[in-house]
C-alpha cells in the first residue's frame, strides 16, 4: 500500500462516533461563527435569507470564497454546492477517484456541523448531509425539519 | 438619563438576563416591563423593518423602554427614566451596539461552555454592563 494512505476503519460504529463528536463540535463553532457574523445592517427573514447568509458571509468567513451553485425545490430543500471546496483542493489518491472521494468523506462532518449551528441560531432546524463525487467538489444538502 | 434596567430576552421569550441599577424597585417590575415589551418588539419586526434597533418601544409612568432585537431572535431590552431633554437616537442606538458586542464576547468564548439559550453567566459581561450603568447614572 502506498505510504500516507490508510483505508477508513471497516467498523462503523467507530466512524459514527467520529461524526457524531465532529458534527457537534461544528455545531457549537456554527452557533458562535452566526452570533459573531449575523449581519447588523439589514434583517434575516425567511429560510431563503438565511440560507443565502451561510452561501455568501459564512463560506466567505470560513473558506474565502463563496459557494458556487445554490438550488432549492422551494419546500424545505435546499442544495449548496461548492466546485472547489477549500479542503478538497489538494487531496488526491493513487487509487482512483472514488476511493479519494471517500476517504474525504469525514473532512465534511465538521462543516455539516457548522452549516446546521449557523441555520439552528436563526431559527432554522434543519438535518444536513454531506456528498462528494469527486474531489475537490462538495455538495451540502440541508432539509428543513418542521418546527413543532 | 437614568438606566433602570438591562435585561436580554431569547428567541422563545425566556429572560437570560436581567441587571437592576434602580435603587428603589424590585426586579419584578423590570421583568414585567421586559415582558410586556415582548408583544410591541414581535409587532415591530413584522413590519418589515432592516434595522436592528427599534426605537422607542413604550412609555411607563416616568420611564420609557426602548428595545434591540439581534438577528439571532434575541431580544435586547434598556429601560429609562423620561429624558428632561431631547435624546439622541444615536446615543440609544450606541448603548445597544456596546450590549451587543459584550454579548458576542460572551457567546464566542470557546471555554464558555453553557448553552447559547440559558442564562447570561459571565463575570465579563456584568463588568460591561455594570459600567454602562454607572455612566448612565444619571
């Protein structure tokens, strides 16, 4: 095996702990990074809003550009996606693509984490799951859960 | 221009913070102001206003309550006495903005390890709003 590759673990319920405690930690950067970036000069009204907040102020604050393509059925789903996502740039594997794209895979559980703090601390409860075909582009995709 | 009271509301309506520089009132009635302030701010923000600061809220007796609500839904709640003379908006608006950024400090600490939802428990936070009081004492 080539050097500095090392397979994920087989056992997903150590990978599962390893999201979990990563999501959480996001989660808690989300809600500070939203308190301290929340715009002072104009007023965030709907889900859309933001929404466009974390493509725009927060990929700026986190990865210094802005997301690339933004779709939305209008029903509670919304599809971030990002040509060149940041921490995918200089990832690479000698062992095709689609094994890259999943040993990356767990370099995506800390920004879910943050997407979800940052849509939680404005009022927004939302699941967001990652997906990656092939580095260094990265989709986010947040669901809007109905609040009770 | 007398501060009686700063008190910090959060998005479901719970008070996360409540300072009394008033002497001669108990807390009660400032929580009963913050409250009833609730109503005047939701009604504010459906009108589609940008700004974060949202003037004067109500006039109570011989005080006013003015209201500031943060884009994350809290809600920030100065109460008064009646200004003998003509009050600047900017000076209110500036008081918030000190409120706010003391509120952020609290809130980014990476060691403060309580929830964003329960109450305010900062040494640093009851300086800074301690020493608004004390410059608006009178």
């Amino acid at each position: 095996m080539a050097s500095g590759w090392t397979e994920l673990p087989d056992d997903n319920e150590v990978l599962e702990q390893v999201y979990v405690k990563l999501e959480n930690i996001g989660f808690r950067v989300g809600r500070r990074l939203a308190e301290r970036y929340a715009p002072v000069g104009r007023r965030l009204t709907d889900t859309l809003d933001v929404v466009k907040f974390v493509c725009k102020d927060m990929w700026m604050v986190l990865f210094n550009r802005q997301v690339d393509n933004l779709k939305t059925n209008h029903r509670g789903i919304y599809v971030l996606q990002d040509n060149k996502f940041k921490w995918f740039l200089r990832m690479s594997s000698n062992h095709g693509g689609a094994a890259a794209a999943r040993r990356a895979q767990p370099y995506t559980w800390l920004p879910c984490g943050i997407i979800r703090g940052v849509l939680d601390s404005f009022g927004v409860n939302a699941v967001v799951s990652p997906e990656t075909l092939g580095l260094p582009q990265c989709t986010f995709q947040i669901k809007v859960v109905a609040n009770e | 221009m007398k501060i009686h009271c700063i008190a910090i509301i959060n998005r479901h309506g719970n008070p996360i913070y409540l300072r009394n520089f008033d002497n001669y009132q108990e807390d009660v009635k400032y929580h009963y102001l913050a409250h009833t302030s609730c109503d005047v701010i939701e009604e504010r923000l459906t009108t589609k206003a940008s700004d974060l600061y949202l003037g004067l809220l109500q006039t109570v007796g011989d005080m006013v309550v003015y209201g500031y609500a943060m884009n994350t839904g809290n809600k920030i709640i100065l109460v008064m006495s009646v200004p003998e003379s003509l009050v600047r908006g900017a000076e209110i608006r500036d008081i918030f903005q000190q409120i706010h950024a003391a509120y952020i400090a609290v809130i980014c600490n990476p060691f403060n390890e309580q929830r964003i939802e329960d109450r305010i428990e900062s040494k640093k936070f009851d300086k800074a709003v301690a020493e608004l009081g004390r410059i608006h004492a009178k």
